[in-house]
C-alpha cells in the first residue's frame, strides 16, 4: 500500500497538466490572395475575437486550427484583397 500511493500521487500530477487540445481544424484553399494574414474569427460580445491567423505569401492551402469548447459560428477573414495583382 506504502508504494501504490507515491505512484498515484505522482500519476494525478502528471495528468493535471493545463495545455489546451486545439480540437478544431480549418483546412481550404484561397484563389487570388497572393500576399495578406487570413483570420479564423468569432463573435463575442458585439466584436471579432480572432482565434487563429496565417499569413498567406502565394500558397493556395491553409490550415487554422482553435479550441472550442462548445460549437460556435466562425468566420474567415483577411487583411488584404483577394485581387492584389491588379
């Protein structure tokens, strides 16, 4: 019994750790941003909170991942024009 509760009190410990699981994964492809950031946002509180951004330099495919604990409307935004090379 002397030797379980070390190994029990060392495993809650261990498993106590506070790390958010980024649980939610947003995966497109964005035609004619050639240079700008894309935002995962959400509404809160009457404001855009941003959740997650890339900056996008001519690649197509993004990747946003957040962690959401409940489900919730997001939005896409960016920062430049989709047509920057007129």
């Amino acid at each position: 019994m002397q030797k379980i509760l070390p190994l029990f009190l060392i495993i809650a410990v261990l498993s106590c750790n506070d790390v958010p699981v980024k649980n939610t994964t947003v995966n497109g492809i964005v035609k004619g941003l050639q240079k700008g950031t894309l935002y995962l946002q959400k509404v809160q509180d009457t404001a855009y909170v941003t959740l997650d951004s890339i900056f996008i330099k001519g690649e197509k495919k993004f990747q946003l991942t957040c962690n959401l604990e409940e489900p919730e409307m997001l939005y896409l935004g960016c920062s430049e024009s989709l047509n920057a090379e007129r």
